[in-house]
C-alpha cells in the first residue's frame, strides 16, 4: 500500500493506517492499536515526538473536538471514555500528526484535526474498534482539497 497510494511524490494515505483501516472490510475479526497497554507512557512519548514536530496545534483541535463531543452527548461518562482511551491517545499524538500526510499549513492542520474527531465520533457508534484508523483514511481523503483551500 506504501508504494499505491501516492498523490503526485506525497502520500495520499498513512500506509500503515490504510493497512489497518482495510482490515475492515478483509477480515472479520477486531483490530486495533494498543495504545491502551500504557497510556502515559504514550501520552508523554506522544509530547516529545509533537512538540519536535511543531504540531501541538493538530492534536490539541482534534482532542479538545472529540473531548467536546463525548461531554456533550455521554456526560460524566464521556469524560472518562476519552481519559481511558489508549487507541485515541495513539492516534491523536502519533497518526494524525504524521507530517507526509497530514496538510501543509497550519490552519490546515487545525482543520484536519478537527474533521477527524468528527470523523471518528461519527463512526464509533457503527464500529468503535475502526473509529479512529477509517477517520484517519476519510480525513486524508480531504488533504487535498485542505492544502489547496487553506
């Protein structure tokens, strides 16, 4: 998938998200990131890797999106969901910041974040354990059109 998915010399896709998302549809089972088996370790090591990268902004709009949206529609409950959540932990510090395929400017990012919480809010209640991986793929689908509009 790494060598298929191109959109001129960049990637279109994370390879190793769009191999994950199409399990979806290839296998019957679960899958998912581990990103549970030790979320402050993620969390911290997540910092580091994005405050290297400069991209605290992208995470920040897409966890404080998908927080509001928990609070708003679980309550209590919510919150605690987003504290616990290992998978999206992993996926706001290390996937979605992933800068080959992620937009190029700054008020790009903050969309891209933004559309992915949307995107995986959305889909948790058809498929929780692909909520985050067929979120990163839709909101890839818009990068683009991002990087051309903003």
């Amino acid at each position: 998938l790494k060598h298929i998915n191109k959109f001129g010399v960049k990637h279109l896709f994370n390879p190793a998200n769009l191999a994950l998302a199409s399990l979806v549809f290839l296998l019957p089972a679960s899958h998912g990131w581990a990103g549970g088996l030790s979320i402050p370790l993620v969390i911290i090591l997540g910092l580091m890797t994005i405050f290297v990268l400069g991209r605290l902004h992208l995470p920040a709009v897409f966890f404080g999106t998908y927080l509001v949206l928990l609070l708003v529609t679980q309550g209590a409950i919510g919150l605690e969901k987003f504290i616990s959540d290992g998978a999206m932990w992993f996926f706001g510090l290390f996937m979605l910041t992933e800068p080959v395929t992620s937009p190029i400017s700054r008020n790009g990012q903050l969309a891209f974040g933004f559309l992915a919480a949307l995107f995986a809010f959305a889909i948790m209640s058809g498929l929780p354990q692909f909520a985050f991986p067929l979120a990163l793929v839709a909101a890839d689908v818009l990068v683009p059109v991002i990087n051309k509009y903003l």
